[in-house]
C-alpha cells in the first residue's frame, strides 16, 4: 500500500472549521449566561468566554490567510494551531474552575 503524506498546510483545513464552531460555541454560552440572574460569577464567564471567542477568532483568521496567502503559509499555520490551542486550554480551565465553584 502506497503512504500518503498530508501536505505540510493541510492542519489549516481542520483548525478553521473547528474555530468557528468553538467561536459559535463561546457566543452561545455567552447568550445562556447573559438570561441567566446577574452575579459576579456569571459576569465572571461572559468576560473569559469573550476573550476566549476573540482567540478562537483569531485563529481562525490566521489559518483562513494560510490557506489563501502562498508565501509565509507555514508559520501562520503554526501561529493559528498555537493560538486554538491556548484557546482550548483556556475554555478547559474556565469549566473547571466555575463547575467546581472555585471562583
């Protein structure tokens, strides 16, 4: 059987979908959050889940330009796995630490 090898830019194809949707995500919660009674915890989770949405943005942005830009198309792809990545260990922490009331 023949190996295919993935081309060095085909990581930009999975990280812009996927930033979308967690953007889509964040703003969703944010809406839940926004009906719910006004307290700090919940003033709390709109402000982390709102910068967590600008780096999903973000990230999705930089791996769009990966996939449309011919020249530097490596590195914004790196830029956009690391900046999705941060952002996914953000979201992580932000559940973990209001489902465990720990703020």
């Amino acid at each position: 059987m023949k190996k295919i090898n993935p081309t060095p830019f085909d990581l930009s194809h999975h990280i812009l979908p996927n930033s979308a949707t967690m953007v889509g995500f964040c703003i969703t919660v944010i809406s839940i959050v926004k009906s719910m009674e006004p307290g700090f915890t919940n003033y709390l989770i709109d402000k982390a889940l709102a910068i967590d949405s600008l780096l999903f943005m973000i990230s999705a942005l930089l791996s769009f330009s990966s996939i449309r830009l011919e020249q530097s198309t490596k590195r914004l792809e790196r830029w956009a796995e690391k900046i999705f990545l941060l952002g996914l260990v953000s979201m992580t922490l932000i559940t973990v630490i209001f489902s465990f009331e720990i703020v």
